[in-house]
C-alpha cells in the first residue's frame, strides 16, 4: 500500500531538445534523492530511463521512461522524454499524464526545435511549466544572453528563481532565500521580480505587499502556484545535471512549489459521441470512480502488452474490474504495476496522480480511458495531436512466407507510437511504412531485424500518379468468338467525357430499345471500370471521367456476360486513346517551420522543386511558418535536405491539396517507361 496521499504527489515530465541532458538530470535526481546509490551514464549505458538496448546503441532516448522517488515528503512521478524530433510521437503523450512540463534547455545551443513545441504543447494543455538550463558548466556558453533569449521568445512570465554561482558550480536560490553573488545578474532584483510578478494574481496580498513592501516565502506558496496554473509565471531554473549543480535546488522546487494532483488543472473527459458528448472535469478524489488515461503502451516480448496509464480520478485496485472507453466488457486487473525505468514493480492499488500499468489486456489501446463505471456511454477524452509522419518506405518481407507476421510486427510498431503509420497505396500495389524522419525509420528497421529477426526490404515508396483525359470522344467494340456451339457476342457504342478534377468516375446508361438487354448494362460498366485500374498512356489510375453507354448490339443466343464485359473494355480503351489522355501529378499542401535566418534557402530550395511559396507567418523572434504548395514528386529526400539548411532546427507537414498535370517532360518519360515495361512483359 502507498504511505503517500495525493497533496504529496508531484507529477513532472522533463521534455526538450535532444541532447540538452534531460535522461543525465533525470538520473542525478533519482541519485541524490536516494532512489539509486550511484548515477549511471549514457557512455557506459546503465541509466535508469535509457534502457533499452537500442537506446543504449544510439546512446539518446527513443521512448518515454517513467521513475518515481521521494524527497521531503513529496512523491514525485517523473518522465523523461525523448528530444529528436523524430521521436515526438513518445515526448506529446508524457504531458497529458502531468501536472508540470520542465522543459530542459541545453546551455549550449539555446532555444530549439522542439524547446518551442514543446513549450507550445504544454501552455496548450493548460500545464505548469518551468524552464531549466542544463549543462551550466559547459564551455563557451552566454548565460545571459540566452536568458534574454527566452524571455523575448516565451515572454516576460520568465523569471529566474535561481541563478549558477561559482563559475556554474552551484546555483544560488532567489526565492526561499535570496542572498548571496550570482555569475550574473542580481539575486536581490530576481527575488523582486519574483514577487512582484507573483502576487499581481492575488488582489488582496498586492493590497498587502505595497503596505508592508514585504511578503515570506510561505504567503507566496498559493499565489505562486496560482500564477503556474495560469502561465502568468515560468520560473527558470539552472542547473548541471552530469556535475550536480542545482539539482538539489531543482528538488527542493518540486518538492515546495510544484502543484499537486489537487492544485493542476485537471483534463477534460467527455461522455457519449459526437456532438451530444458531454463534457466534465476528474476530480482527483480517491473515493470516485475511477477514470485513468492510457498514454502509452509497450509490446513486451517478456510480459506482453502494456497499458500505462495516469490515474485521474478514484482508485485503481489490484482484483477490480475496469471497461476500456465504451467497451461493454470489463476486464479485471489481474496485476497492478509500478514502473521504474525497465523494473515492474506489483502493487496494490494506484491513486490519483500515480502512474501505473496492466499487462496482457488486449482490448487496451494508446490515448483510451480506463474507468469502472457500468454506464454504456463513451468516455473518452479529446485525442492527442499529433504531427502527420511524413517519412515513407515501401516495404515488403524478404523472405516467402512472412508477409503474415511482417504485418503482425508492423501493428505493434504501430500500438507502440502513434506517429507511425501503415499504407497500402492500390495504384502502386505497395506498403509504405510512414515515420517522422530518416532516424525514426531507421530505428523501426533496426527493432524489426533486432527485436523480432524479421528480414524486410524497401525501396522509395513510387508516386499515386493518375490519368485523366482533356476531351470527349467516342469508343466502340465489338466482341465475337465462335468456336463451336454456343458463341459470344456483344457489341458496345459509348462516349467518353472530361470531368472537373476531383469528381472521381460517373457511369450513365443511354441504351435505347434494348439494344443491349438491361442484364447486361452492369457488364459493360464493369469492363468499363477494369480499364480505370490502369490507364493507356502510363499505366495509372484513371479519373475524373464520365462514361455514356449509347448503343450496341446483342445476339440472342450468344449473349452472355463475359462477352459485354469484353466489348465494354475494349470500347474504354479506344475512347481513352482518343480523349487526350495526360497524367496527372499529386500536389500537396507543404507548412515548414524554420529560422529565419533560413527563410530565403529554404524559399529558393521549394521553388527550385517546382514548389509555390503562398505566405509566410512569424512564429517567435526566432522562427517562421512558410506555407506554399510543392508537387509530391519534387519531395524524395526532402527531410534531409531541410534538416541541412537548418542544422535540425526545421520541419514540415504535408496534406494532400489537389492534382495536376505533370510537365510534358516528365510526361513523356512515364510514358515511354510504361511502353518499355509492357514490350518486356
């Protein structure tokens, strides 16, 4: 049983940059707060949170890690994140299961890619955020500058409630007591800032503090934590994870000013569907039921899958019976679990503001809500955001006889993190396997050979190209076999006309005096739509077509409905020859993220893809959204190639917009490669 109440629980997800050291910190305050006697390192590869064999390969976190310790009557329930924004479908998760983001900020570089998602993200979500500069002690590093930095990027509720002494070898504390000589700045001056910007959300202390010109520590602990909930306060902490500087200043923090369960601002849930879903707040109540959300789940090779989940409301049992979101089954918890790092721990029950997790519960999956209520509605709460995984390999077994279990590897990579996606393309009869970047897909081909022995190849997924034609023409066929006995007959006069883009294939049947008998109309259209599946010119879909069936003949023995489905695809074939065929290219809609500094590489870089720039957007001081539209073609190798221009600080999203025709060139080598494919077959 836990010796802990809820007022005593921390909830804390350390997110930021790869590299700034948030796996190093973790480890340092699991050292110092006694959970572990001595820290492990990334080079030796015995961290706490990095334990995996991969992780301990690349030596930088690939998924999220959760741990738990105490210090000064606090039970603090961290996760550490992975930073590389190929990874962000682990990092999102993380916040939805805390009450406080510490995003970590490498002294060294400043501000990055994803220091400002994840700063957006958790102000989103209505979290407490703190910010903390890591690696203090580093070489070549501008402290105040950076400090200017993120006040002019994340605004003036950034204050530092310590500052490093000594060269970056301790820090000095600016709120519980403020005295002593930082590197830089003044401790006095940070400590009034403190104040002054903490009681502005206390009307009735502010009345108090311009009498008295002074407030303690203790009269400020409630409005302090008022002004986290409503992002009017971002304190700013330094320390050095890998020499300890500040860290136990960094738990003090927690341990004293962090919010509780009870003081955060709990998630909305909704019960039912659609439209008429109500909503309604947890209550961090151990006497409720019981409502916990599932943010992430692990296939285990050993234990099986994993549901890990935050509790939000009630009590969580070992031996209670629980519904998934509106499943109408329960299933009963058979063992409760505790996790630290890779260990699992049994316990008995799990209250508001814990993590936990089930094993082999099959009908659990990412982003559902647990509860024990018998009520039939849906609970549910609004889903993540994620980013759309750009990234794409075509992928198939090397060896005969896998193709079943590639796909059953490939849904648990997929149960796993939801920015991996699965897609079958029919026009290109491929699997493409989607990520968020090369490293992220690198990694998944790594865990299919590792993990799970399975031998895949991948090549570029080929592009959805399609046809379509400019004109309206006029297709006819007649099809006669007679090789003794009852023969075939069928014969099939239509027109073929041009559609607006987008409006898919439209069949019409104008046949007048049963010339073609009724039965066999359905016939000639399915002919008709066997030559949609592979267009004349290059071998693609055909679309955006209207077919008129007009007239035809038929015999009245030899008939049947092979020999219409025959004359209907050969009468397509003709009228599409003579349409006009062109092939027609998928145009996306592309959003890039970069500095600015990068703006006129990054512009020339798309126009030179043949790409239209439609807008810019400012984002940060730092950073800008370009908008613009790019043929899918142009995109091979796109990740990379802005990961260059940036050094790693950009990123995209793409959304299908539109098609259209492909330049004449490109025209011309599609078609004349599907001429020498069909020679060679």
């Amino acid at each position: 049983m836990s010796n802990y109440s809820v007022e005593n629980i921390r909830t804390v997800a350390l997110v930021g940059h790869g590299d700034s050291g948030k796996t190093t910190l973790a480890e340092a305050l699991l050292q110092r707060s006694g959970a572990i006697p001595v820290m492990g390192t990334l080079e030796r590869g015995d961290t706490v949170c990095d334990f995996d064999p991969m992780e301990r390969e690349y030596r930088h976190s690939l998924a999220a890690a959760l741990v738990h310790f105490s210090h000064a009557g606090a039970e603090i329930n961290l996760i550490d994140s992975p930073g590389f924004p190929d990874f962000i479908g682990h990092a999102i998760p993380a916040l939805a299961a805390v009450e406080t983001a510490l995003v970590v900020v490498n002294a060294q570089n400043g501000i990055e890619l994803t220091t400002q998602r994840m700063m957006n993200a958790a102000r989103e979500r209505g979290l407490c955020r703190m910010l903390v500069v890591n690696k203090i002690d580093a070489e070549r590093i501008d402290l105040p500058a950076l400090v200017a930095d993120l006040r002019e990027t994340f605004g003036k509720e950034v204050l530092p409630i310590n500052l490093p002494g000594d060269g970056g070898n301790r820090v000095v504390d600016c709120f519980f007591d403020p005295a002593g000589e930082a590197d830089f700045s003044s401790v006095a001056e940070a400590h009034q800032a403190l104040v002054d910007q903490v009681v502005e959300v206390d009307e009735e202390l502010m009345a108090r503090y311009l009498e008295q010109g002074e407030i303690t520590p203790e009269e400020l602990h409630a409005p302090f934590e008022r002004a986290l909930r409503e992002g009017h306060l971002i304190p700013l902490c330094f320390v050095s994870g890998r020499s300890g500087a500040g860290v136990s200043e960094l738990l003090e923090i927690l341990a004293r000013l962090a919010p509780n369960p009870l003081e955060g601002n709990p998630p909305l849930f909704f019960k039912g569907e659609g439209a008429a879903a109500k909503p309604f707040r947890s209550v961090p109540d151990q006497e409720r039921h019981v409502l916990a959300h599932v943010f992430k789940v692990v296939m285990d090779p050993f234990v099986g899958k994993l549901g890990v989940f935050r509790v939000h409301q009630g009590t969580v049992q070992r031996d209670m019976q629980l519904f998934v979101g509106d499943g109408k089954k329960p299933f009963k918890v058979g063992h409760l679990l505790r996790l630290q790092g890779k260990r699992y721990d049994e316990v008995a029950r799990l209250i508001p503001g814990d993590f936990g997790a089930v094993s082999k519960i099959d009908e659990i999956e990412f982003d559902a809500v647990l509860h024990d209520s018998h009520d039939e509605d849906n609970i549910h709460l609004k889903p993540l955001a994620f980013p759309t995984p750009m990234q794409g390999l075509a992928i198939e077994a090397k060896r005969r006889g896998d193709e079943q279990r590639i796909s059953e590897v490939l849904h648990r990579l997929l149960a796993e993190d939801p920015c991996v996606k699965l897609d079958y393309h029919p026009t290109t009869q491929e699997t493409v396997l989607r990520g968020m970047g090369e490293l992220h897909l690198r990694y998944l081909l790594d865990r299919l050979a590792g993990t799970y022995k399975l031998e895949v190849q991948t090549q570029p997924p080929r592009v959805p190209y399609r046809e379509t034609i400019t004109r309206a023409a006029e297709g006819h066929s007649r099809h006669k076999k007679q090789t003794g006995g009852a023969g075939q007959f069928g014969e099939v006069f239509l027109r073929v006309e041009p559609l607006p883009r987008g409006s898919g294939f439209e069949f019409v049947d104008e046949v007048k005096g049963g010339v073609i008998p009724g039965q066999f109309i359905p016939s000639v259209e399915k002919g008709v739509r066997s030559m949609l599946a592979t267009g004349p010119l290059a071998g693609y879909p055909v679309e955006d077509v209207k077919v008129t069936v007009y007239d035809g003949k038929s015999h009245s023995v030899d008939s049947k409905d092979i020999a219409f489905q025959a004359a209907g695809r050969k009468a397509m074939l003709e009228g599409l020859r003579a349409a006009g065929c062109i092939v027609l290219e998928p145009i996306v809609a592309i959003e890039i993220t970069t500095p600015e500094a990068k703006l006129g590489d990054i512009t020339t870089d798309l126009i030179g893809r043949r790409g239209q720039v439609a807008g810019t957007e400012t984002l940060s001081q730092s950073m800008v959204l370009i908008r613009g539209q790019v043929p899918l073609a142009e995109l091979d190798g796109y990740g990379g190639r802005l990961k260059s221009i940036t050094a790693g600080h950009g990123a995209y999203s793409l959304v299908l917009s539109h098609y259209s025709a492909v330049p004449l060139d490109v025209q011309q080598q599609l078609a004349a490669g599907y001429k020498a494919e069909q020679e060679e077959d």
